[in-house]
C-alpha cells in the first residue's frame, strides 16, 4: 500500500509520536510504515543509520507543540 500524502496532511498521534522520538533522538527506531510516510512526506531525511528532521519537519513540529500548549488549560483558570 502506498501512503504518500503531503508536508501538511494529518498525522495519527501515534506519527506524530515517531516525529517527535526523531528530534530527540536521530537514531530511534521507528516502524517502516512510518519511516517510509515521513519520507515520503518531507518531514525526515534518511541520513544512513539515522533519520533526520528537515526544515518542514521541525516546522510541523513547532506549530503542533504550539498549537497543543494553547489547548491546554492553566492552572489559574481551572475551578476548584
């Protein structure tokens, strides 16, 4: 089955999980289903041994951790 999609489709929680282990750790093990979906979409580089984050990929990254911290609510909004 081929799953090229483009830099800015959805990913499931579980690909965006393997994104993030790959900015912290180059070298992760990561399924060959999502090897091959993150290069396919531009947001890895297969460097050998390692896999790393392209520009798009950090990119993508930043804007979702963003996105989720202003998801989350604040300790001083939250009712006791």
């Amino acid at each position: 089955m081929n799953i090229d999609r483009n830099y800015g489709a959805l990913l499931s929680w579980h690909e965006f999980a393997s994104l993030r282990r790959l900015r912290s750790d180059s070298r992760h093990r990561t399924s060959s289903r999502h090897r091959q979906l993150l290069l396919s979409m531009g947001l890895v580089a297969d460097a050998g041994d390692e896999l790393n984050l392209t520009e798009t990929g950090r990119t993508r990254l930043d804007v979702e951790d963003r996105w989720l911290s202003r998801e989350r609510p604040s300790s001083h909004n939250r009712t006791t």
